[in-house]
C-alpha cells in the first residue's frame, strides 16, 4: 500500500473536512481503501463509512477480510446496512452474509427486500467451499432459436454485469445448459443466424457441489473467463468467474504454505496449550520407546546367539521414519488435492506400489551387499527381506494415519509427525523381529 495514501487520508480525518475527505475518498480504490482501513481504529473507520456512498461502502465491505468487515458492518446503522446488502449481487451479498454471526446475518436478511434475501438465502444453503458456494448466480441466458440480431439488441437494452459479459448460455425451455456463445463469435455471426447455429455444444461444466478446486482447474485448464454451474438436472443456476477462481487459487496457496511450514503444526496448537501438546506427545513417543525396549528384551536370546542382527537395527528405523515422512506427505497433499474416497484410493494404491517397489529394490540391494560382498547370505537373505516389510509397515502407518484424522473429521495436517514417527517405528521393530526369529 502507499504510504502517502494514508497520510492523505489520516490528514483529511483529522482536519474533521468532510469535504475534503470525500475528495480523498475518492480517489482511492476499494483495494487500496480496505488496506487503509486496517491500519485506522474504530472511529476514524465509522467516519469513512459515513462519508462513502452505499455502493462505494459496499464495495469496500468486499475487499476487506473476515474479521475487519464485520467489524465496519456493525459500525453501520441496521437500515443503511441492509440498504448496501441490497444495492449488492446476490453472492457477493452471500459471501459478506457468511462472515457475520448467524443473527446479524438473519436480522438483516429480514429487512432486505423479499425476492433478494430469498436468493441470497439460497446461496447461503451451499457450503462456502463449494462451486455453488462460489458462483454468481447473474448470468446471460438465450433461447437456441433466437437470432444473433435479436440477441444483440437484448444485450443493448439490458447490458450485463462487467465480470459476466464473456459468454451467452443456452438453455431451453427448461432451463438445461445446450451450449455456450462467446461474445466474440456473436459479433462476428451473421445477423440472420440462430444462436444454434453458432453455439458450442459440448459445453465445460461443473456441478454445483462440485469442490470449489475442481472448479478452479477446470477454469485454469480450458482457460475459461468463466465456468457455468449446473444441478443434477443440468439446468444452470450460475457462473463462476474468473475473479472467484483467483479467491480460491489464493486461499489454497495460503492452505498449502501454512501445511507445509514445518512449524505449523506446533503455531496452530500453541495457543491451545503449548505444555499440554508436548506433554501429550512426549508421552506417546515415551510409551512407544518402553514397548520397544519390551519386544528387545523378550528377544534377548536371540540377539545374545545372532549379534550381527542387532547391529542393523538403526537401519531398520531409519528406513521407518524415510517411508513414513514421504508417504505421509504424499497422502496429506492428495486430501487436500481432492478428498473423494475414489481419488484417495487411487493415491494410497499408488503410495503402496511405489513404496513397496522401493522397500523391494533396497532389501534386494542389501541382501547382495550382505552375501555375495561380505560372505553373509544368511544374514542379508533375512535383513533384505525384513526391510522390504518394514518399509511397506511404515508406508501403511504413514498413509493410513492422516486417512483415519480425516476420516474422524479432523485436519489431516495436524497428525504429529513425531507421534506418527514413534508409531511407524515401534510397528517396524515388531516386524524386524518377527522376520529374524522366524527365518533367521
């Protein structure tokens, strides 16, 4: 942001000159007004809002994040806040509406003119992170029968919204999605032509539960200004725009930087209670080291006969903790690609080949090693054939962790690596061991 914007604006507040404010105001873009507004505290923020006209005031609201909007929205008098949810599209409305504590939202819901607070209701119904959650539900519908002519004289009388003037959408009686008609190609149509004539019938479409990701890479991947929404019917309720996807792409490259900051696991827990969520861990890792010491001293005489086996135990758990921390993070970045069963199968059945191609490779490698180099074929047949195993344990216990948190609703990204690593290790001891007594 320009610091001389500002100062500008700080200067015109304090000289008390609505006059001069409004001149300030003015200038600015809603963008660059929010960005200002942050950095005012609460009375010079109501002294901008009442300076600012409804639409300005509005498009304000918009641009500013969860927590500075509501805040300007109960600065606001009840009827002017209803005045400005009004003048709004309906899923910008929606989207503003989401912010607000479910009573602020239904009392001004309630004042709102009856067919408008009937729409946005509608769109509040779908989650947020939803392509019905995310579209706008202004759109160009034509008739297939029409003709170009016609249609053009219609978009003269009744020109769209700015952010949904890039495609006509044909639909029939019903209100079913036919085909799709740039502006581009209805300029350069022939007058007389049907838009039937000129559509694009396979039409790029998402459902309107689809995931809002789904969306985003269908708008990115066919390069679309924007993406029709459609039921189970196939009948359109909407668009997603371009400005939607780039809201999205930065929410999720946000998700992304916080899952894969080392230390973001401890932040989010820290203000919980810091010592609780050390001490939780620290004794998980310590019973899962007393149930290691356990398995080693049942299998003391054993270890007393065949030294050689105990000297590749840190092997064993290095293999773990690799296998472990690789397929988790595999699996962790494919829930938050796509969390369908049937897109997580796919990638845990990929996890599991790939690891256990792996786990395979280097057990061969060191049995070879053990045997042909160092004359011990005893040993490396039953080492190569224990880190095989324990490479496919810890990718079971990497992968199938962060499945059974999402399974019981909680955030994949919050499973504890160290916690995971203690687990991983102990079940790969237990089978080191097993391996060694059982063929060893």
């Amino acid at each position: 942001m320009n610091s001389d914007v500002l100062a500008e604006i700080r200067e015109a507040l304090a000289s008390g000159d609505e006059g001069l404010l409004c001149e300030r105001l003015s200038a600015v873009l809603p963008a660059d007004l929010a960005d200002v507004v942050k950095r005012l505290g609460e009375e010079d923020r109501g002294a901008i809002l009442r300076t600012l006209a409804d639409d300005a005031a509005g498009a304000l609201l918009l641009e500013l994040g969860e927590r500075d909007a509501v805040a300007m929205v109960r600065l606001l008098h009840p009827e002017r806040a209803r005045r400005i949810l009004g003048d709004m599209a309906p899923d910008e409305a929606a989207d503003l509406l989401r912010d607000l504590p479910d009573e602020a939202a239904d009392a001004l819901l309630a004042g709102m003119d009856a067919e408008d607070a009937e729409e946005v209701r509608e769109l509040l119904e779908y989650p947020e992170n939803t392509a019905g959650g995310r579209m706008a539900t202004e759109f160009m519908p034509v008739s297939p029968e029409k003709r170009v002519s016609e249609v053009i004289e219609d978009l003269r009388a009744h020109p769209p919204a700015p952010e949904v003037a890039y495609y006509l959408y044909a639909c029939d009686e019903a209100g079913r999605l036919a085909g799709v008609v740039s502006l581009r190609d209805l300029i350069v149509a022939a007058p007389e032509a049907r838009i039937a004539e000129i559509m694009t019938r396979d039409v790029i479409r998402v459902g309107v539960d689809a995931d809002q990701r789904e969306a985003a890479e269908l708008v990115a991947r066919y390069s679309l200004l924007a993406l029709p929404v459609v039921d189970a019917q196939e009948r359109m309720l909407g668009v997603i725009t371009a400005g939607a996807v780039l809201e999205v792409l930065e929410e999720e490259a946000t998700e992304e930087i916080l899952h894969v900051s080392s230390g973001a696991e401890e932040q989010r827990e820290r203000p919980k209670s810091a010592p609780q969520v050390r001490l939780r861990r620290a004794t998980i890792a310590m019973g899962a080291g007393l149930v290691a010491a356990a398995m080693l001293a049942a299998y003391r005489q054993t270890f007393q006969v065949r030294i050689d086996y105990l000297l590749f135990i840190p092997l064993v758990l290095v293999v773990s903790e690799v296998v472990t921390g690789q397929v988790m993070a595999s699996i962790r970045g494919a829930i938050r690609r796509d969390p369908a069963p049937a897109s997580l199968g796919r990638a845990v059945g990929r996890e599991i080949l790939s690891t256990a191609l792996v786990a395979a490779a280097a057990g061969g490698l060191l049995a070879w090693l053990l045997g042909d180099w160092q004359q011990l074929q005893p040993t490396g047949t039953v080492l190569g054939a224990a880190v095989f195993l324990v490479g496919v344990a810890a990718g079971v216990v990497g992968g199938g962790l962060p499945i059974l948190s999402l399974a019981l609703r909680h955030d994949p990204s919050a499973v504890s690596g160290s916690v995971t690593a203690a687990v991983a290790n102990t079940l790969s001891l237990a089978t080191y061991l097993w391996v060694v007594v059982t063929i060893g």
